[in-house]
C-alpha cells in the first residue's frame, strides 16, 4: 500500500516534515503520497543524513534501476534532492503472487540481471526497491529483465522542454498504439520536465487534489493530458497563461495516427533495439532465435515482445506483467510510516534472503546454481 517512509542516518532532532510539495512533483497527505504527474498513488522513501560520497552512489544506482524493468522490482519513476533529502519514489503495485518455488526462481533471475547491469554489490543498495511477495498459486511464467530504449520522439520533446522558447504555452502531441510503450514514455517525460525546471502535473490530477492549487501558482507548468477526449485548454494552464507570462508545456497523450505539425509518433523499435532490450538470461532464456521469432510478430512493439516473451507453455503471467493500465486519480489509504504493512515487509525481507544468498553463491563462483 502506498505511504511515506522518513529515514534518518544521523541522532540529530531533524525539523517536522511538514512538506506538501516534495521535489515539485509530488503531494504529500499525511502519510499518503501521490503522483502529480500521474494523479497516481506511489511508495514515496525519504532520508537525510547522508554523505556526499554516498549521495553518488545512490543516484548511479538509481540511474541504472530507472532504466530497467523486472517483475520482482518497482518501477523507479523519480528520484533526487528536494530541500536537502534524498528522496525515492516506486510506482505502486500490489504484492506479487507466487509459489516459494516460483519466487525463488524469479529472485535468482533478478540477482543475475542485476549482476548483469553492474549492480552485483550490496543487497542494501537494491533491497529497497524490491516489489513485496506473498504465496500465491502455482503459476507458469517467465520472468523477464528489460532495459527501456529511449526513443527519439521522447528526446524530441525532452529538448523542447530544455530549450528557452516563448512564453506561454508550447503544446505537444505525442501518439502510441497499445504496447507501444506510451505509458512509460509518460513517466520518462514527467521526470524529464521535473529536471527541466516545470512542476509536471496530470490534468485531472489537480481537480481531485484539494489544496494543490496555490502551490503552482507563480511555477512553470508541464501538463500531461493523459488519453483524454477534451480538446480544450486544461483549465490549469489557462489559469495560469492568464496570470503570467511564464513558459508552460502542454503533452497530449493519444493512441490515435498523429495528425498535425506539433504531434509525433512513439516510433516502433527495430530489431536491434528489441535484441538490446531484452535480457537473455543463460538458464531461463529467452534466447536469441525466441527474441527474433517474437520482435518480426510484434511490429516493433515491446509490448507485444515482452507479453509473449513471459509466457510459459502457452500460459500468461497475468499476476506479474501488466500493461497499459488505466490510471486511477484517487489515492489509496495509506498505512503509517511508523507502522508499516505488515505482510508487504514480509515480502520484500523473504526476498532480500534470497537475493543475499544468491549473491553469496555467485562469488564463490556457483552461477549455475544462482
């Protein structure tokens, strides 16, 4: 369940967290902690206390973590200082259900991606961003290590967000079928707008956030407008182009052709970029000759790919790969962070043993094993 976890590395009494606003992106209620750029629930971490030294490595770490995508790992949306704390936020997602057996399996996968990727130190620098995991039905699937591709269309208008263009409102349409990779391309987008200096907002996500209003007053603003039907100016970019001349940018999400000079397509990824996508684990696969049978079926898209890929004897993975969910603009009850879910622990730390011993095993040199 989505909620704020306050970490402290240091004895020194730290001021209240009184914070509303975190990292110009996310709103915080309590201990409940929601995702303007989204209006989604995520699992928001907090710490202070931290060396400089250990600020870097923390951010190389997290600059890998938010490039890949594993089912026992929660996509890292955001990450970074805000008024002097190290902060990371996890998209939410609910415990994985899955036998030991299967667990066991899918936690030797991850420690062999994650060796794979450069992150075969310490479970502590990986522990906490483990999706939990409860028992559940014996189900046939694969798990799969995916590293995302950055597309050209999303440099495209990460560039129009960088530059120093007119004031008032820059609108920019960008189109994907289902499976494209839409929706993360709007996750690489709000981060990349928080980087650039704008206040990434969802447009419905400031009607249902009471109170949220005043503090983008006076800020400049990067509204996505996710999938909606509504051609019109978000109301929150026409309040704020009439109070100022700022410069603001609005993202249409749509899953129609593009059409226009100002909307771009999420292009298909080509053979190659589907080959360096996927992770080709030596004991589960997929191997070469799956990847290419599967990339010229999908039509560049990794959707499709990673979908067919961790299906097992015909059998779906439903409970570990989900894609293109509709968004919902309503938090979930948060839990206290003195007092967390008791059972998603549970999880993450059965996880956390695995991970360790499989990382034990790798250096003494037993990798069939792991």
């Amino acid at each position: 369940m989505p909620h704020v976890r306050v970490r402290r590395s240091s004895c020194k009494p730290s001021p209240p967290f009184t914070m509303r606003l975190l990292g110009d992106r996310f709103v915080i209620d309590g201990v409940t902690a929601i995702d303007l750029a989204t209006g989604t629930p995520v699992r928001l971490t907090i710490e202070d206390g931290r060396t400089r030294d250990a600020l870097r490595e923390r951010d190389r770490v997290c600059t890998e973590l938010a490039g890949i995508r594993h089912p026992l790992l929660l996509p890292l949306v955001d990450f970074g200082l805000a008024a002097g704390r190290w902060f990371e936020a996890h998209a939410a997602a609910p415990p994985l259900r899955a036998s030991r057996d299967v667990s066991r399996s899918a936690a030797l996968h991850l420690v062999r991606f994650l060796h794979a990727r450069g992150l075969g130190g310490d479970t502590a620098a990986v522990s906490g961003h483990l999706r939990p995991a409860i028992d559940g039905p014996r189900v046939a699937w694969r798990p799969l290590g995916v590293m995302l591709v950055i597309r050209s269309s999303i440099d495209a208008i990460r560039a129009v967000m960088e530059a120093h263009g007119p004031p008032g409102v820059t609108r920019v349409t960008i189109c994907g079928p289902p499976g494209s990779g839409l929706r993360t391309a709007r996750l690489l987008l709000a981060r990349a707008a928080r980087l650039a200096g704008f206040v990434p907002v969802d447009r419905h996500a400031v009607q249902v956030t009471p109170g949220i209003a005043h503090a983008l007053e006076g800020r400049h603003l990067c509204v996505a407008d996710w999938l909606s039907a509504d051609d019109s100016l978000p109301p929150v970019l026409a309040r704020a182009a009439a109070a100022s001349n700022r410069r603001h940018v609005w993202i249409r999400f749509r899953r129609e052709p593009p059409c226009g000079s100002h909307a771009a397509a999420l292009e298909p990824l080509t053979v190659a970029e589907m080959r360096a996508m996927i992770y080709r684990d030596p004991c589960l696969g997929p191997h070469i000759e799956e990847v290419d049978a599967v990339t010229r079926l999908a039509n560049g898209l990794p959707g499709y790919a990673i979908d067919a890929l961790t299906r097992v004897r015909g059998e779906r993975a439903g409970a570990l790969w989900v894609h293109e969910v509709a968004p919902e603009y309503v938090a979930t009850p948060g839990t206290s962070c003195l007092n967390p879910n008791t059972s998603a622990d549970a999880g993450v730390t059965r996880l956390a043993r695995v991970v360790e011993a499989a990382r034990a095993l790798l250096a003494r040199g037993r990798h069939g094993r792991a």
